[in-house]
C-alpha cells in the first residue's frame, strides 16, 4: 500500500512510518517541524535528541534498509494536500499532524486559539483535498480517548448510539464532553470527519487512543532511530514523565488524588495496532471508531509501578507526592470503555505497563543529565482555572 503520513516527525508518526516501511509499504511523511518548535518555546527538548528529516531518512535506510519520504510542509496550506494526493496517489492517509498537547492549549489564549485554528484547518483542508482528489482514499485519524471526558457509562465504539429524548428516541452521536482546548479540537475533528462522510461518503477510521507509554519499537534498533521522549508538563504523558522523574529522583508528581483513570497502550502496541488497521480498512464510505488502549489504571496506581520498578533497576527510593491538581477534572470515576474493532482484526498486545517500566528506566538512564536539563519544566505551570 502507499501512505501518506502526516506528522511523520512525531512520537508516534516516526516510528509507524517504520513500522510501515519494514512492512513493505511505500511511506510518504510530511511535517512542519512544528512540535520541535513549540517543545523549544516552552524550554525544553526530547530527550532523545533528534536527528534531522534528512539524517532520519538516512539512518531508516542504513539500519532497516527502506526508503522514506519525508516531505516538510504544513498540511494547513492552502493546495498542499490536494498537490501530495495528485502527485502520490495514496490507498490511505493518516492524520497525526496537530498540535497535540493539552496543557499547551490552555497556557493562555493565544495557544487556545493556535490550537483550535491549526488541528481544524488541517482536517478542513484534508477532507476537502480527499473529496475533490480522490473520494476513496481511506482516512485514518488518530483522536483520543479524552474526546469523551469522563462518562457515567460505558463508552461505546460507535459514532452513533440510540437514545430518548424527551419521550422522542433517534440516533445521535456519542456524547463528548472534552477537558481542554486541545480535546475539543479534537471532538470538532470528529464533527468534520462525520459530516464529510456524511456528505460525499468519505471512509473514516477514527481512533480514540489512549496515552502512550514507552522508549522504542521493534523497529527502533539503534539510537539514531529514536522517536521524541517528552518528560515535561505540556508534552509528557503521565508514564513518561514520571519514569523521567524516577531517572533522577525527583518525587513522581501525580496531581489530585490520583484517582484519574484512563486506558493506556504502549508505543510498540500503538502503531502496531494503527497499522493493522491501514491495512484493513473498513468497507467503502463507512465510518469506523476504534477504541485503542490495552489496561485501564488510575494515575495511583501507575505511580505506584513507577516507585517499585525504580528500586528493582537500583534507582533507590522514589517518593510520590500529591499536587494540587492543576486541571479542572473528575479525580474518581467510572471508567469502561468497549474494544471489539482490533480484537476481531487480530490484535493482541505484546507488552503490559508493568513489565515495560523497568526497561523504560534503562533506557532513561543514559540520559540522566540531559533529562536534569529539563527538570524545571516537569512540575506543572499551566492552570485550567
């Protein structure tokens, strides 16, 4: 198959471009750089430093032998898409490429209104390039699981469910209820999505991913082959950061009580599972929603893997101190997601969160100073209220 990848720099977007390639699949990636840019705005960097596209590209076919594409570009301009869908002819395109970080959408309004702007014009932009290039080219989209908020029901893997409405009943879409710009943008993501296919019958995968943990894939076999690690407030996820915290023992900084649950999946299981759908796509002009995460924790219990690998990899005692939670959200709630959409494609995943932290640390390790670097940016600055 040929892929158009867009956000092929991302923590995500670099290791399915692999991932694909040493499938077998032609890769295109186009990016804008523009994580890379907004990390350094903020004062603070990957961990693992980050080649250049062109060193990427180099070390992809030095290691794996596959050849990548890398495009820069910034998908929110006008033409560009519709020039990359002529130009290439893609069976599929992937949407990675927004600003996708919560507490950078709520520093202030300026980042909100970049945010909303910048993910909402590129999907504008791609659902009209796909409709007026090529209808049939199948979208996949990577949302989040946040779109939905917190619920007091199960959450279903559907875009529609039935439901009663003063005495009325009619199929509406799944209730969301997102907890920061940055979620909303990506509930208008799903509105736009609907509404194209809708529309001129567009085929649509939409994931709602769950937070991603780990250091590398299968695919990632040297260190020049590194996705970005993010450890600090606005672009850490809560594993992520609170490894990094262990590395050089600073307390793990969990927020509230603790008691926010979500479903998480590790990097190697994510873009193993995106790509199984890629290559499954579902039936011509149908829109499919694909919950994707593999264990549900609470961010108690995930602090609590993190302090007991420590002291198992020789790291000492890892305290855990609450904070102020600096974010307007449930800290204890009813949390059910359904999976049926990659169970019965076959997917199984291969690492627990229990067993893969203690590698993340050693992995970390190597980069303690780098990570001291960036300490001042891991506690939180950003405030919802």
């Amino acid at each position: 198959m040929k892929v158009l990848l867009l956000g092929v720099d991302g923590e995500l977007g670099w290791p399915l471009a692999l991932k694909l390639a040493k499938a077998g699949h032609e890769v295109i990636g186009v990016d804008n750089l523009s994580t890379r840019r907004m990390a350094y705005e903020s004062g603070t960097d990957s961990v693992f430093p980050l080649p250049s596209p062109a060193e990427r590209v180099m070390e992809a076919k030095r290691h794996l032998d596959v050849d990548i594409n890398f495009i820069i570009g910034d998908i929110t301009q006008p033409g560009l898409l519709k020039d990359l869908i002529r130009k290439f002819r893609p069976d599929a395109i992937v949407h990675f490429a927004e600003q996708r970080s919560a507490p950078y959408s709520m520093k202030d309004e300026e980042h909100a209104v970049f945010t909303i702007q910048n993910n909402l014009i590129g999907t504008m932009r791609l659902v009209y390039a796909v409709k007026e290039v090529d209808p049939t080219i199948h979208i996949v989209k990577m949302g989040t699981m946040g779109e939905y908020g917190t619920p007091n029901f199960d959450i279903p893997e559907d875009i529609e469910v039935e439901a009663e409405i003063n005495g009325k009943r009619d199929r509406i879409l799944v209730p969301r209820k997102g907890g920061s710009w940055y979620h909303w943008s990506k509930v208008f993501d799903t509105d736009v999505l609907y509404y194209a296919n809708q529309l001129w019958g567009l085929t649509v995968t939409d994931i709602m991913q769950g937070p991603v943990y780990g250091t590398r894939t299968s695919e990632i076999v040297h260190e020049s082959m590194r996705t970005r690690f993010d450890i600090d407030e606005a672009w850490g996820t809560v594993v992520n950061r609170f490894c990094a915290e262990a590395v050089i023992g600073h307390p793990l900084t969990v927020y509230g009580k603790g008691g926010q649950t979500r479903g998480f999946i590790s990097l190697e299981d994510s873009v193993t599972a995106v790509k199984l759908l890629i290559e499954h796509p579902p039936d011509q002009g149908k829109y499919r929603v694909v919950n994707q995460f593999a264990e549900v924790y609470s961010v108690r219990q995930i602090a609590e893997m993190v302090r007991e690998a420590a002291e198992k990899v020789g790291l000492g005692k890892v305290e855990v101190h609450h904070l102020e939670n600096p974010r307007v959200e449930k800290e204890e709630h009813h949390y059910n997601p359904t999976r049926r959409i990659l169970p019965s494609l076959g997917f199984r995943p291969t690492r627990t969160l229990r067993d893969e932290v203690p590698y993340m640390l050693e992995d970390l390790l190597p980069y303690k100073e780098r990570i001291e670097r960036f300490r001042e940016g891991i506690p939180p600055k950003t405030t919802w209220r």
